[in-house]
C-alpha cells in the first residue's frame, strides 16, 4: 500500500500564495492549514475585552490628573 503526499510549499511561495478566495491559511511544515474563521461570540468577546480595557486606561489616566 502506498500514500500519496502533496508536494511541501516552500515559505517563499507561501508568502506570494493568493487562492483569490480570501481565506487564510498557516504554513507548517510546508503544510497548508485553513484558519478558521472567528465565531460570534469570540468576536463579540474581543470587542467586549477592548472596550473595558480602553475605559479603565482612561479611568486610571483621569484619576492620575
């Protein structure tokens, strides 16, 4: 039985690869990885955290004055 291997992807042909697709992918070890996309939730998450930290940045900045 033998197992047929797609050819490695050198870092330089990963850097100028485009599928025109717009998905994104991680190179390892000359291996092509699709990224999935980021949920709902994780999105709603990251901009929940961002918004606390940039209101207590300008609680600490205010209450230094």
């Amino acid at each position: 039985m033998t197992t047929e291997t797609s050819p490695r992807m050198s870092f330089e042909n990963y850097l100028a690869y485009d599928d025109g697709t717009g998905q994104q992918y991680e190179w390892v070890d000359g291996v092509l990885l699709a990224v999935p996309t980021e949920s709902e939730f994780n999105a709603w998450l990251s901009f929940a955290l961002q918004l606390y930290l940039i209101n207590s940045g300008q609680t600490q900045t205010d209450s230094a004055l």
